[in-house]
C-alpha cells in the first residue's frame, strides 16, 4: 500500500522541455488545472501529497519519477539520461531524507530514468533506452539485489513510439501486466497475464495501480473496456498537456 506522493507542479517554462512528438505546444494553465486534478486523484486513493516547488531552471521536472527508484529500504537517485536535466536530482533527495535514510546513487558513466523501471511486487523490470544505458542499468540491478530484489532487462531502443519503458508496460497488480502489442509478447513478461493496448491507444499503456485503484488517461475507451470487466476501479484524467512533452501518469509522482 502506497501512503505518500511527491509531486512536482510544473513551472512556466515548461513547453520549452524535451519533446520527441509533435503535437504542439502545452498550455500551461491547463497544465497546472491538469496536475491539480491528478494531485486530487492521488489524495482520493488515500495518499498524503507532498509538493516540491516548481523549478524554473528544469523545464522537464515535473516528470519527478525519472529523479529516483523508491523500495521498502533504500532511495536510489537517478542519472538522468538527458544532461539537461541533471540538476532536477539533488532537490529530490531534501524530501525524501525524511522518510529514508539509507540513499545510493547511479553513477557515470551510468544514466537511468526512473520512467524506465517498472516494479511488479518486489521484481523489478528494467529498460534499455536512449534516456538508461546498460551500465546505469546494471548498477540498478546491482543495488536491488543487495535487498533481494529480482530483475530483467528490456532493451526498448528499437521499439517506436515509446521513450521510456513504462510508456509501454504498467504493472497493474493481480499478476497482470498492460503492454503495448510491440512488448507484449517479451519474455520478461511472460510469467505476467498480458493485458495488450492496441496500437490505436498506445498511450494510454501508461497507467497507474495506486492502492485499490487504477488511474489512466481519458479518452481511451478500448483500454477501460477490457480493464472494468477485471474489477478495477478507474479514475480516468485528462493528460492532454503532459502528452505533449512525452508524460505520461506515472510520470508525475514518486509513490511509496
């Protein structure tokens, strides 16, 4: 059970953030109302929010779950795979030493976005992109195993459409994994119920198990048809702004 958030609001800088899709420019007020109602939602699945204040520096930093890997024990901070957003880490880890007190650290040349490391009750699947090289990777890898931690590799670099490996797959809880058609068939996944998006909703693989519920982004009706018949309780919102800049749900808070 998750008990607490930490979000990050975006600042008003934040169109001029890294994008790999075209699909125009945020607005940045409905930005804000978007991140206000995902805060809401987050408080509804029983979680106490904690807001870092907006940095005007890094445009990108309200995608606060690329700056670190939470476990029961540990906080690991990140290295973003984009130097650009190298400064976001350090005002992370000022919040978060309330609650941990034991902090590792990717190091170079490792690089690892927190987008891409998909938790499934304790085994952790982790991805290969142009944001995590192999050598951030295996550090991840290294410090989970120190507590027992399982995982796998995905290497997603030549998969399109996707920037990080949880724009393609969410762990849903229940034993099931939602994943775009390109990565359902991985045999990471194979232990996992594959729960497939198709490839007219691939966006919305990027959903979110926060306690007893599942947040995923409207406007997707073929995900929701096939995840209501399986009791889940959705809180569908809108992520229209955040789409733009290549977030997605997950990307937007540190649960733990």
């Amino acid at each position: 059970m998750f008990r607490r958030a930490l979000v990050r609001p975006p600042g008003p800088n934040f169109a001029e953030g890294l994008t790999t899709v075209d699909l125009g420019a945020p607005d940045y007020d409905r930005a804000l109302a978007q991140h206000a109602a995902y805060c809401m939602a987050l408080d509804r699945c029983g979680l106490a929010v904690m807001q870092v204040p907006e940095a005007p520096h890094y445009p990108d930093s309200t995608f606060v779950e690329d700056t670190a890997i939470l476990t029961p024990s540990r906080a690991i901070l990140t290295r973003p795979g984009a130097s650009s957003r190298a400064g976001e880490v350090p005002a992370i880890r000022a919040p978060l030493s309330a609650f941990y007190t034991e902090f590792r650290a990717i190091s170079d040349p490792g690089t690892l976005d927190g987008g891409d490391v998909c938790e499934a009750d304790g085994h952790f699947i982790i991805g290969l992109s142009t944001r995590t090289n192999e050598k951030g990777a295996r550090q991840l890898a290294a410090i989970l195993a120190e507590d027992g931690h399982t995982f796998a590799f995905v290497d997603i670099r030549a998969v399109e459409g996707i920037l990080h490996l949880k724009s393609g797959i969410a762990y849903v809880g229940d034993g099931r994994i939602v994943a775009i058609e390109a990565l359902a068939q991985h045999p990471a996944l194979r232990s996992y119920t594959v729960i497939t998006v198709e490839s007219s909703e691939t966006y919305a693989a990027n959903c979110v198990r926060v306690n007893d519920r599942l947040l995923v982004t409207t406007g997707y009706p073929r995900l929701e048809a096939a995840l209501r018949p399986l009791g889940y309780d959705l809180i569908p919102l809108d992520m229209s702004e955040f789409q733009k800049m290549d977030g997605g749900l997950s990307c937007l808070s540190l649960r733990f």
